[in-house]
C-alpha cells in the first residue's frame, strides 16, 4: 500500500506543480486571440479640400543645384470628390514671371493599405508621376515616391498640414541623399471662395 499511497502523492504534487504552468498557457492563449488594434480609416482625409480655392505658388526655380531662385506664381483650382471621398481629383491653374502651370492631382484611397496614393500631371508635357504614398497622422499628411531628375534618383516628399482648415499648406521637397537632407522646391498656400469666384482659367 505505501508505494501506491507515494503514487498518489506524487501525482498530487505533480498535478500542483502544473497549475501554474497551465494557468500561464491558458492566459497566453487568450493574448493570442487579441485582436489587433484596428488601422485608422482614411478614406476621407482629403474631404475638407473640396470646393474652390486661391493659391499663393512659391516655386524654387533649379532644385538639387544649390540655387535659392524662387518665383511665385498666383492662380485658383477646384478639388472635386468622387467615389464618395475615396477619390479626389484636384485641379491647379497659375500663373507668374516663370510661366503657366495647369496640373492636377488624382487621389485614391486603398482601403487594405489605409494609405493613399497621388498621382500628378501637369499639361506641358502629359505625363502622370509615379504615385507618392502614405498617409495622415495627427492631421499631419506625409507621402513619399522615388523618381528621376536630370538622370539622378530622388526621392520626392509631400507633407499636408492644415486641412481641416480655410488655408491648407502643402510643401513638396526633393532628397538626393536617400532622406537624410530635404530641400523644400514647392509651396501653396490655399484659401477657400465661392465656387463662383474661383473658376480655373
């Protein structure tokens, strides 16, 4: 009877030992069923930017060259909404003392990614840009792409602040040094009017 009474004991002792063991498994097993934290849905990020606009366009005239030449240039646009905000297209006329510039911007929203993408053209010469990516966070819109300039890969940044306001900013800058320096080549200050009073010329 003693060896079996030791049995028991040991069982005893063993299935003890185990509690916390199977404790610490059961609680990671519920961890593991967590859900992650749901992505932030854009898709109408680019809302407050319907409508008509002014714009005041500083323009830095030979960017990546060590030039500080900059123009500006005065104009209006018209971003108009389309698949219930998830695309925008946005357009641009102005003019200053280094020419005419018509472009616009098409945006589209990826509902898997969160992020947008923009792409430009402009009419001088018909080409669409490769799409700059990414997103907002804290009303601050940051989008990057890599391009060529004058043979040279760089990378492009497009930062959006004030959005949710009647005079949104955008700047656009170049890097040659794969984004350890910005050089700032492109800025619009826009104010909001009547759909009457701003129409593209």
């Amino acid at each position: 009877m003693k060896p079996m009474r030791r049995s028991l004991t040991y069982c005893a002792l063993s299935a003890l030992c185990l509690l916390p063991v199977l404790a610490q498994t059961d609680s990671n097993a519920g961890k593991s069923q967590e859900k992650p934290a749901a992505q932030r849905d854009g898709q109408h990020d680019f809302d407050p930017l319907i409508g008509s606009w002014k714009y005041h366009l500083k323009r830095r005239l030979h960017p990546l060259t060590g030039s500080n030449t900059w123009v500006d240039l005065e104009g209006t646009g018209v971003c108009y909404k389309i698949w219930d905000g998830r695309a925008q297209l946005d357009t641009i006329v102005v003019d200053g003392p280094s020419g005419h510039i018509e472009g616009l911007t098409l945006r589209l929203y990826d509902p898997e990614s969160h992020q947008w993408r923009l792409y430009w053209a402009n009419s001088k010469n018909g080409i669409v840009d490769p799409p700059q990516v990414g997103e907002f966070k804290g009303g601050h819109g940051e989008f990057l792409a890599q391009d060529r300039i004058n043979g040279r890969v760089i990378l492009i940044r497009y930062d959006w602040t004030n959005t949710n306001t009647n005079t949104p900013h955008f700047e656009q800058s170049f890097s040659d040094d794969a984004g350890k320096t910005w050089e700032v080549n492109w800025i619009t200050d826009q104010t909001r009017v009547s759909d009457e009073s701003a129409k593209p010329h």
